[in-house]
C-alpha cells in the first residue's frame, strides 16, 4: 500500500461528507445519512500512473450526481471546478464535468466488504476515467471552485487533469 | 480540515525517515540534506531532516514532522524534472563545509 | 573528517564485482571495485539502478557493509521477494560483470570514532549492515590504540530469528573475543539452538536495560532494521532516558527482517 501520509482513521461516529459551494453554503451528511442515500454498484477498471492497471473492480457508494442533486435541492451553487479534500491532507482538483453523468462516486464498499482504511476508508473518491490518483482516499468535501486549483500531485509535476487514454501523466504531457 | 494536534504517532510499518530521502536529495542539492535542519511551518519544531518521516509513495516522496504530521517537503521526478515543494520548512540550515 | 558539505555532487558509477559472498541463506555481499569512488563514512549507503532490456530501471538503496578504510566497496543485500531488484542481486549477479551505483548517500546516520562514544548499535535483521561497517571501522581505526577502544567502548544488541540467519555471524565472534571493549549481545526470536543460553524473544524495554549502557553515560545510539523494530526501540530508549538527539535511527521498512 503506497500512501502519502499516514492511514487516517476516522470513527463512523464523527465522520461527515460536505459538498461545499464557492459562496460557502454547503450540504453535509453523516454516515448514517450518507449510507441511506441510493446507492450504485459498479465495476471498473483502474489505471494507476506508475503504470499497472486492474481490471473489473467491484465498488458499491454514492454516485456523485446523487450528491449533486441533493445539494442542489439544497440551495448549494455548483461551479465550474472540484477539489476533493480528504484526511492527511491529500487534495486533487477536477473539473465538475468530469465528476458528473455517471462518471464519479463516493466509494465505501470494495469487493463487497468495507473499504478498509488502507484502502482510503471509509469513503473514497473514485474517478475510474482519469488516473488513479484522482481517486482520493479518505475524502471529506468536494469543494466547488470557481478557478481549477491543482491538488497535491497537480501541483508538484503531475498531470492537471490525468486521461490514462492520453498518458496524461506528468506536466506538460499532451 | 482542523490540524491534529500534537501526539505520539502510532508504528506505521510502511514508512520509512529521512535517510530514505537522502538519494533524490542529492539530486537537488550538493551537501547531504538529511543532516541539515528544517523548521516545521506547522508546529514550529525545528528537527534534523534524517528524523522527519517519509512515506513510500510510486508517485513521490512525502516527508512529514514526527511531531504534528504536516508535510514539510515533498518530492516528484518527472522524465525531464526533479520538483521540490519545501514549503512546509519555514527554514532549512545547512553546516557550513570545514 | 571533513564535512560532508564539502563533498561532490553525487553521480551515477559503474561497479565491477569482483567478489560474491553468501553471508547466510538469505543474505549475499557483493564486493566492488567502483573506479573513482571518492570514500564515505560508516552508516552511508548507496542506490543502486538496474536497467532491464525494454529500459525500464529500478532502484534500491544498500547501505555499505565495509570500512572506509577497505580497499572495495562491499554491500550486504538481502533477498526480498519483491520481484525486482533484489533478486537479481541475490540470485544472478557474479564476479565479473557490472552495476550501476551512485553514493555515497547520507550524513544523519553516520558514525566515525572522531563522533565518540560509548556506542550502542541496535540491529534486526539485515540492519546489522551499516552497523557493522562502523564496527569494521573502529576496528581498523582503533586496530593499535588500546586506551582510545577503552574511552570508545560498544555494545551491540542484534536480533536475528534463528542462529543460521544471523549476518557477520563469525566475524562478530572473532571480533568480540579479541577485542574486550566490543560486546555481542544476539536475541534469537524464532528458534534457538540447543544449549542456547541468550536472549530468546523480540527487542523490549527490559531487554534495552540490561543491555545498553545507562542513559547517564550518553551514549552514541544506533537504531536500524525493519521500521517497527526501529520505532519500538526508539521509543524504548527514550523511555529510559536517553536524550533523543543521541539515538538515530534508520528504518527499513516492512522488510522480511528479523522479527
């Protein structure tokens, strides 16, 4: 398991989801909440930038459109830009688009067992599309941007936006 | 995310310290880092960068305080660059050559 | 010694192997002649990078097995299963051919008798290398000066998990028996032989107390080998006062080590 910090671990107890707008009016759920929300099963292949991929993997969370929804409902303004927040600290930043139509979710079952914490549990970002690392572990916000703000390895020679299709891997990559 | 305050880190098999560092270092810098001396920006600790402690990553090396967690230098190699984010080290001292 | 602030910028070397020694059956020290090869001190170490046929590389770093004062190069790589560097190392590599090596690597975890002591060396497992090129150095160093291996006396605790898997085994004996400011202290935590009269368990606080010196001498401490090892003890010796400025420490990581 390869990680950039410690493994956080976060009691279901205190732990929360927010999806938060620009303006900072934000919708959240705890754990009780989240999980009671419909939930999708999907399995799909994941393409890790040092070059392995595995295939078929099983997930089962919240679709992110879910989320959307629901904050919308809430008076939540979406913009243009995401930055996934997590515990440690991690960030990775993603256009709105790209986490949108059945693309992204909030991961907490892996092959049909919680997703333990090594493995970015409770809850997970998964982005099956672009490169592995923009599925954060340990995520706890989605926080709308109005401006794309590169996340931890955006910022330090990766890719900004990550297409395994294109070997988008590093900076300057076409 | 609030910072978690000071505490004793829990035995993480996986991560390794400063030494393991050293090898990219060299890449960036011409005397050995790892005896240096940085000031942690999040809690203002000032440690022998050899003790701070790094996490294996594919994609870089993340060296963190033992002391609060922050990440007080991060490292990637790309095919045409090595980068460096020291912002974590509010300073870093090096010995002065005999 | 002059500080390492002085040293070159480190660069790539090729090495020729010149000799292939099997320490134990999972441990085998490869000794170079590394043309060019500007010294180092006890505890550093260097990367070494393989490159296959379709250019894909890997590295691993090794810490130096022999003295600065020795002629070649030596390091001690122990066979992991990780499917990449060091089976190749360990299995394949012979007298003769060559590899890729950049150091020396370090200045945190060095020791050098103008350092001082008493010293305590702390090992699991394959963490006994860079100890060991310091314990070869203040041999050498020390080799004629009595009164001097008074003032720097030593004491190692090393863990292995069974007699045969213990690296330097022989030599430390050798060692120790002609030397009475060195002293050996092995924990065996798997298996022992019979008649075994030692340590039969993993590294503890207790076993620290005996062992080391107390916190009031000071001594120079060096902790290596698989990182929960490393912690433990550290944490251990701090717990019996020893400052932690004076205990270094050098993880592994979660390597097959010792315990």
């Amino acid at each position: 398991m390869l990680s950039a910090g410690p493994t956080p671990r976060s009691p279901l107890a205190s732990w929360d989801f927010t999806l938060r707008g620009a303006d900072g009016r934000n919708a959240h759920w705890t754990w009780d909440e989240f999980t009671a929300l419909p939930r999708q099963t999907t399995t799909k292949d994941i393409h890790c930038v040092t070059k392995w991929s595995k295939f078929d993997t099983v997930w089962e969370g919240i679709s992110i459109d879910t989320l959307l929804s629901e904050a919308a409902a809430k008076g939540v303004a979406s913009s243009p830009y995401v930055l996934a927040r997590c515990d440690g600290g991690y960030t990775t930043n993603l256009p709105l688009a790209d986490v949108m139509g059945g693309k992204a979710w909030i991961a907490f079952m892996y092959d049909g067992k919680p997703l333990p914490p090594e493995h970015g549990g409770p809850a997970r970002l998964l982005v099956p599309h672009l490169y592995f690392w923009k599925s954060a572990k340990w995520v706890r916000e989605l926080r709308f941007m109005e401006s794309d703000s590169p996340g931890f390895w955006e910022s330090l020679g990766y890719h900004n936006y990550g297409d395994p299709w294109r070997e988008q891997r590093y900076a300057g990559d076409e | 995310m609030k910072k978690r305050p000071t505490r004793k880190p829990r035995i993480d098999a996986q991560r390794v310290d400063g030494n393991a560092a050293a090898g990219i270092l060299s890449e960036l810098f011409v005397p050995d880092l790892t005896a240096a001396r940085a000031r942690c920006a999040g809690c203002g600790v000032t440690r022998t960068i050899g003790v701070l402690l790094v996490y294996a990553h594919g994609m870089g090396t993340v060296m963190r305080c033992p002391g609060c967690d922050s990440v007080v230098m991060r490292i990637a190699r790309t095919p045409t660059h090595v980068w460096l984010d020291a912002t974590g080290a509010t300073s870093i001292a090096v010995s002065a050559p005999r | 010694m002059t500080g390492v602030g002085a040293a070159p910028r480190i660069v790539w070397r090729s090495a020729n192997v010149i000799d292939v020694v099997q320490e134990t059956r999972e441990a085998r020290t490869l000794v170079l002649d590394v043309p060019g090869w500007p010294g180092h001190r006890a505890g550093q170490h260097v990367d070494v990078r393989l490159t296959a046929e379709d250019g894909y590389q890997a590295e691993r770093s090794y810490s130096i097995a022999s003295a600065p004062e020795e002629p070649h190069l030596s390091l001690t790589i122990e066979r992991l299963d990780d499917g990449e560097v060091s089976p190749y190392l360990s299995d394949e590599l012979r007298a003769g051919e060559k590899l890729e090596l950049r150091g020396p690597i370090g200045g945190y975890f060095v020791w050098d008798v103008a350092t001082g002591g008493p010293l305590l060396l702390v090992a699991g497992g394959s963490g006994i290398v860079p100890l060991m090129a310091m314990l070869r150095h203040r041999d050498r160093a020390l080799s004629t000066d009595t009164a001097a291996r008074h003032r720097l006396p030593v004491r190692l605790l090393y863990s292995s998990r069974r007699w045969d898997d213990v690296i330097y085994r022989d030599e430390l004996a050798r060692l120790a028996e002609r030397d009475t400011t060195l002293e050996v202290n092995h924990t065996l935590t798997r298996e022992q032989p019979d008649g075994w009269t030692g340590f039969k368990r993993r590294i503890d606080r207790a076993m620290l107390e005996a062992v080391a010196w107390p916190a009031s001498e000071q001594p120079r401490v060096f902790v290596c080998g698989p990182t929960a090892l490393v912690e433990a003890v550290a944490t251990n010796l701090v717990g019996l006062g020893h400052q932690p400025a004076l205990v270094k420490t050098e993880r592994f990581g979660p390597t097959g080590g010792s315990i």
